[in-house]
C-alpha cells in the first residue's frame, strides 16, 4: 500500500510538472506573440 502511495504521489509530481513547463511555454509564446504586435503597431504607427 505505501509503495502504490508514494508512486501515484511520483507521478502526480512529474504530470503537475509536465504540466507547468507545458503552460509556461504556451504563456511565454502568447506573450511573445503580443510584444510582435505591439512593436509592429508601433511601427506603423510611427512610419
């Protein structure tokens, strides 16, 4: 019983991790994604 414990707790671990690093790509894209936008309406905006 203490060993099903501690494996589920290792895998929840390592999908919460997963999932992190998975959230923290696509927010780091989206914001990427914004700055272009930003820095190209400014360039309009200034030709």
């Amino acid at each position: 019983k203490l060993f099903s414990f501690s494996a589920v707790l290792l895998l929840n671990v390592r999908i919460r991790r997963v999932v992190y690093t998975f959230f923290l790509k696509a927010s780091k894209k989206e914001g990427r994604d914004v700055d272009n936008a930003r820095d190209s309406y400014i360039l309009n905006y200034y030709k």
